[in-house]
C-alpha cells in the first residue's frame, strides 16, 4: 500500500514510518522543513515538500495514494497559546484529505486525544462521543467519513505516549520544569488521572487501523489506563533528587504554563475495544516502568 503520512518526522510519525515499512508499505511523508524532509528520507520514507496550510497538495498527495495517516498538528501554536488557530488548520486539512477520498473506499486514520474524555467520572471508553468542540468536530467529521465512503478510523492517543522517542511531549515538559524549579509539583492531592501509551505499540495500532479498522472506528492506544499525577511527580521528583509537593490549583498555572489544566484533568480510559477489535496489545514497558530509565532523564 502506498500511504501519505502526515507528521511522519515527528515523535508518533518517528516510529510509524519504520512500522509501514517494515510491513512492506511504501510511505510519502509529508516535510515542511528540510531538517524534516532529512529525517524521513533517513528512515526510507519519499518526501513531498509542503505543510498543512497547503490543503491543495495534500488533495494531491491523498489523491496518489492508497491510504493516509494523518498525525500532524501545529503543537507550536498550542504551546504558544493559539490553540484555536492549530484546531482550525488541523480541521481544514482533514477536510481536504477526507472530500480527496470521499467515494474511493480507502482508509484515512487521523488523530484525536483522550483528554477530550476528561470528567465523566468513570473509566472513558472508545464509545464515548462528545457532541463538538476543539478537536471533536474534526474526530467527528472522520467518523462520519464512514457514510461517505472512506475506511476511516481514528485514533485517540494519551496524554502520555512514553518512549525514548518523546524529546517534547508532556512528561519531558514536567521534567524540564521539575529540574529548573527544583521541586516536581502536583495539583492538590495528585488524585487526578492520566492514561498512558508507548509510542511503538501506538505506532503498531495506527499500521492495524490503516490496514484493516473497519470504517467509523474509534481506537484508543491506551496501556496504562489510569495513572495519578501524583505518582507521575512523584517518579520525576525521585529521579530528579527534588522534592514533590503539593500545590494549589492557582499556583499550578505559574509553575505548568499551558500544562496547568492537563495536570488537573482527570481521564481514566480503557482500550478494551480496541484490543479487541484489532487483536492489538500493548507490549512495551508502562509509564512508570519507562521512568525509571535513563532516556528522560539524561542531560547532555
């Protein structure tokens, strides 16, 4: 299968494309830097020069292929605070993939999180669907892409994918911050709850749902269902030789920055289904276990 992978250079995309390869898929990944073009060229993928503003190439390069994975966003603006902006380019672009493949019976595998579930007060699972908002109107459309005429799918990945391929997701982030305040703070009693995932496994369900996922599915790559923050500081502060502690919720924005609701959102989530579905389970060490490796905390 020819697949256009969108974010293919970055942490989900750094082992997705040697996942397609390996299993015999020719991969175009999608470059809008040359620093990003030589990475996926390193790792045997063809390179298709643009980004997600250019909806008139990845109309083409959808066009040219036999299936595509979309794991690009702009973190850049979300970490900046434009948030809205990086939902809304995200939005465009899955709509210029998915009217490409509207009607051709290929599979489109996007990308959404399982924060989204936060508050339901009980384990969330692949069933659950939120009427719209940020993220959810795009996890939506996919969905209903189903009815169109398109295999699609999407993945819902955790606040944590863990791996030693995570240079910038949220738990480096803690631990940068952990190392420069010299004190790893969680958010009241640290009850609240993240799921958590490693990044090959995520890698081998996002291969799974582009070859065989049944239209309209939802899939979570979820190993860890249900992590306290507290543990998660708790871990950081020990391998860090600093001290956890607790703070207020007002105190968390100074500390967190843009983090501050992430670590104060409670979302347990199982992945029953989706090992079910696609006879997927994960294999790699947990959060906690990848703690305690050297890879997050190595400095250079």
């Amino acid at each position: 299968m020819r697949v256009f992978v969108t974010g293919g250079s970055g942490h989900v995309g750094s082992a997705l494309v040697p996942e397609l390869l390996s299993a015999g898929h020719e991969v175009v990944g999608l470059a809008r830097s040359d620093a990003s073009a030589a990475v996926l060229a390193e790792r045997g993928a063809q390179v298709r020069r643009g980004d997600l503003d250019d909806l008139d190439g990845l109309r083409e390069a959808a066009a040219e292929a036999d299936g595509v994975v979309h794991l690009a966003f702009k973190h850049d603006l979300m970490a900046s605070g434009e948030f809205a902006g990086a939902v809304e380019a995200d939005f465009a672009a899955l709509k210029a993939l998915g009217e490409t493949l509207a009607g051709t019976g290929k599979p489109l595998v996007s990308t959404s999180g399982t924060l989204m579930l936060t508050g339901l007060g009980r384990t969330a699972t692949e069933e659950d669907r939120l009427p719209g908002g940020p993220r959810v109107d795009a996890e939506n459309y996919v969905l209903g892409l189903a009815g169109r005429g398109v295999r699609s799918s999407v993945v819902r990945l955790p606040p944590s994918v863990h791996s030693s391929l995570d240079k910038h997701g949220f738990v480096p982030t803690m631990i940068r911050l952990a190392r420069s305040a010299g004190v790893s703070p969680y958010v009241g009693e640290g009850a609240s709850r993240w799921a958590a995932g490693h990044t090959l496994d995520a890698a081998r369900l996002y291969r799974l749902a582009l070859e065989k996922a049944p239209a309209g599915s939802m899939l979570h790559a979820v190993g860890d269902e249900a992590i306290s923050l507290r543990q998660i500081a708790e871990t950081i502060g020990t391998r860090l030789g600093v001290p956890a502690k607790s703070i207020t919720p007002e105190e968390a924005p100074a500390h967190f920055g843009f983090l501050a609701p992430m670590v104060q959102a409670d979302a347990p989530t199982s992945a029953a289904r989706t090992r079910e579905l696609l006879d997927w389970k994960p294999e790699h060490p947990g959060l906690l276990e990848d703690l305690a490796e050297e890879h997050y905390f190595a400095t250079e």
